[in-house]
C-alpha cells in the first residue's frame, strides 16, 4: 500500500527541514513526499532541492500559488499513492511509527480513511504540548455537534478524490472542513479512528493568525454548513467553536497543579 503524504509550504526554512526529516526516517518505506512550495524566498526552495535528490521518493515543486488549498490541490494530482494525506511544513509527526500504524489501520478495518489524535505544539519547544485534539469513533449524528476529525491526521483513499473532488478553493481558510462535511456525509464511506497521537502542529496556524482570520473561518464554517445542509447550522457551529476549549485541558492543570 503505496501513502502519498503532501506537504504545501511557504518560507518555512526554520521548520520544513523537520518536516521533512520526521518523513523520511518513518520505518514504513513506501511513501512518496511531494513538496508544494508557494516560491519561497528564504532560502526554502535550496534545502527541497537538496532533499530531492538525495530522496528518490521526494518530488518538489516550486511556483506561486493560489494559497494553501490550490498547492495542495496540486500536490494531490501529482500523488501515485493508493492513500493521501497532509504533513504542513510546520508539522511534524509525532513517532517514526506513525504511517504505519495508518496502514494497519487500514487494512485491518477496511476503511475509506483512517484519523488520529493531534498535538498542538509550542513554535519553538516541540516537547511542550498546548492543546490535545484527541478525537473519536466516527458516528453520523456527530456532523450536527461541530464534530470534525483532526485534518492534519486524516488519510484517504485516493479513489475519494477521484469521486468527491479536491478542496474548494472558494474558502479560503475552511476548505478543509467543507471537505470533510462533503465526505462524512456520505452513507456508504466508512471511516476508522486510530486512538494515536499521530501528529504535532506547531502553533500559529493561518486559521488562528489574527482576530480577522478568526472571524473569517467562523464565516466559511457556516457556509459550508448550510451548503452540506447541515441542520441548525448556528447552533453547531457555536458548538465546534466551543468543543476547542476542551483541548486546554491539559494546560490549565499544568497551570495550577
């Protein structure tokens, strides 16, 4: 079972290196790694050439893009593999046993797409965990709690982008939940959830930048909760928002204990 990991990067050389590198050393070996850089200009696009030819299986490719969606929608056509899934180049995974243990997964439940749990990490201290996204065993009534699955740890067949599309390039910054609301919805896919930390994501995310992209992520969610007609989108929206407070968890007893 071939994995096609893509990995959409812009002016990441401080941490696309580990990006890269917690990739390469996965004790699974049939991986391919495509790099989608935006046209970094700090000294990026130098380090992806060097691991291009060092790597066979690491293909880069370099070019302005429509943001992070339109490289990874470009990043998926180029994909080979009979499963795809996303590594940013802030990201990093959290075991060289992960892919691995996404491949198990998916062969032992015979799945559409297998997700894990996902760390949130400090920018500059990787040990230190700030948020915990820790998910659960997909159920349909969960669409209409605000429930999603950790994108960052979400494998798919590859077969599901021939037949649902890639992201919509319309949202700018919510592509990835009109996604997955256009896929979960779907009777006749199942899906398999890993209880493993599969991923760490440094802090800082596009999504979280500013108060502004805020406020516009909170206007595409309720978008393409009312384009998968997704009752009392409102509501479940107020719902998604507030489920990310259980993630501090962990951070408010290191505070105080």
């Amino acid at each position: 079972m071939k994995i096609s990991i893509i990995t959409a990067t812009l002016n990441n050389i401080e941490t696309i290196e580990n990006c890269i590198s917690s990739i390469v050393t996965q004790n699974y070996s049939d991986i391919q790694h495509i790099v989608i850089d935006g046209g970094s200009t700090d000294g990026s696009q130098a380090l992806l050439e060097e691991y291009s030819k060092k790597y066979d299986n690491v293909i880069y490719k370099s070019e302005p893009d429509l943001g992070i969606y339109h490289a990874l929608n470009k990043g998926v056509a180029l994909a080979c593999g009979d499963i795809i899934g996303f590594l940013h180049g802030d990201d990093l995974f959290s075991t060289n046993k992960a892919i691995e243990a996404v491949v198990h997964q998916f062969k032992i439940s015979n799945a559409y797409g297998v997700y894990g749990d996902l760390e949130y990490v400090s920018q500059n201290d990787i040990s230190k965990v700030i948020r915990y996204w820790k998910c659960k065993p997909f159920q349909d009534t969960l669409l209409s709690k605000g429930w999603m699955p950790a994108h960052p740890t979400l494998y798919l067949k590859k077969e599901l982008y021939d037949t649902y599309g890639n992201f919509n390039t319309n949202y700018n910054i919510a592509a990835d939940y009109e996604f997955i609301l256009r896929l979960f919805k779907q009777k006749e896919l199942t899906f398999s959830y890993l209880p493993n930390t599969l991923v760490k994501m440094r802090l800082g995310g596009t999504s979280n930048a500013s108060m502004r992209n805020i406020l516009k992520k909170t206007r595409e969610d309720y978008k393409a909760l009312r384009l998968h007609k997704v009752p009392n989108s409102l509501w479940v929206l107020t719902l998604k928002n507030a489920s990310k407070f259980k993630q501090f968890d962990n951070l408010v007893y290191n505070f105080f204990f």
